[in-house]
C-alpha cells in the first residue's frame, strides 16, 4: 500500500476520531453563586451541545475512510474537496473558543440566577484538539484531492466479466441444462 495512502486514510481516521472526542468533552464550565445555605449552581456544557455541527463533522471524516477507498480519479478529488471543507468548518467552530469562551456561548450555559454573580470558565484542552482535528482534515483532504487520483483503486478481480471467447450467452433454462450435460459451465 502506499505511503501516502496510509497516511492519508489515518490523518482521515485519527481526525474523526479525536473530532468526536473533543465535541463530547466539556467546553465551558458556568458556576453562579447563591445565597448561603444554597449552593452554587453549576452547570457545563460540551462542545457537541455548543456546536452540534461538530459531531456530524466527526462522523463525516471517519466516513471518508470508505469513500476514498471506494472511488477513483475524479471521486478522490470531490471526496478530498469534502474533507477539506470539513477540516476548515471544524476550524471555524471551534476557533471561536481557543481565546476563551464567546459571549453567545456564555448566554447558552449560564443558568437561572443572578447573571452578575455568574462565572463562566473555558474547560481547556477540547478546543485546541478540535482546533489540531480541523488542520489534519484540511491537510489530509489536500493530500486525497491531489494525490488520490494516483492511487490504485478497488481490485476487480471477483467482478464478472461482460463478454469473454470461452462463454456462450444461453437464452433459456434449456440451453443452460444442455451446456451442464456436454460438461460446460454456463455461469
């Protein structure tokens, strides 16, 4: 198998993959005070709650893995154009949480209370491995899109062959029975 092909289909793998882990991990961490005896209220939210489009994106590129085995010279390049696309929108969604957490997020997860005593924390680490998915995918989308083309294709070696010298066409039950009987076989 080639180099790049395995490359390729494990960038495709490992950014699916880690894309579907980061949208399960928490993202932001909203804490809001109450009076005493209560206590505080805290409520998370994960990044597939934050940006739903981030699961399906996870799921698009482990799903890639098959279409770029599947297709040849001109599908490698549409499948590559795909994953790219997929590898930028994961860097859009979650670009927006690498400096800390966006205000319209903040709205999402902050809870009932008072909005003044509210704090609301960046979980950490999910972002940036979100952000790390979305440069593999465009990277590896780059890789199929231009590379692809080359690469062998599915095998045909078990597709049946349209028209061959040693096969006869039989029209009906009775010439497949007679074919049987002189020891050919009409299959």
């Amino acid at each position: 198998m080639n180099r790049t092909y395995a490359g390729a289909l494990a960038a495709l793998a490992v950014s699916g993959g880690l894309s579907l882990f980061a949208a399960s991990q928490i993202w932001l961490v909203a804490t809001q005070s109450r009076s005493a005896p209560l206590p505080s209220i805290v409520k998370s939210s994960t990044g597939g709650a934050l940006q739903p489009a981030m699961t399906a994106l996870g799921i698009v590129l482990i799903l890639a893995i098959l279409a770029v085995g599947a297709t040849k010279r001109i599908g490698r390049r549409i499948v590559g154009a795909m994953v790219a696309i997929c590898g930028i929108a994961i860097l859009a969604l979650s670009f927006p949480f690498l400096g800390g957490p966006p205000a319209w997020a903040v709205d999402q997860v902050k809870t009932g209370g008072d909005a003044a005593q509210g704090v609301v924390t960046a979980a950490g680490y999910a972002p940036w491995i979100s952000a790390l998915c979305g440069v593999l995918a465009l990277a590896a989308g780059l890789l199929i899109a231009l590379r692809g083309p080359q690469w062998s294709a599915m095998g045909k070696r078990f597709e049946r062959p349209s028209t061959t010298t040693d096969q006869q066409e039989f029209r009906d039950s009775r010439d497949a029975w007679n074919a049987l009987d002189q020891g050919i076989d009409p299959t």
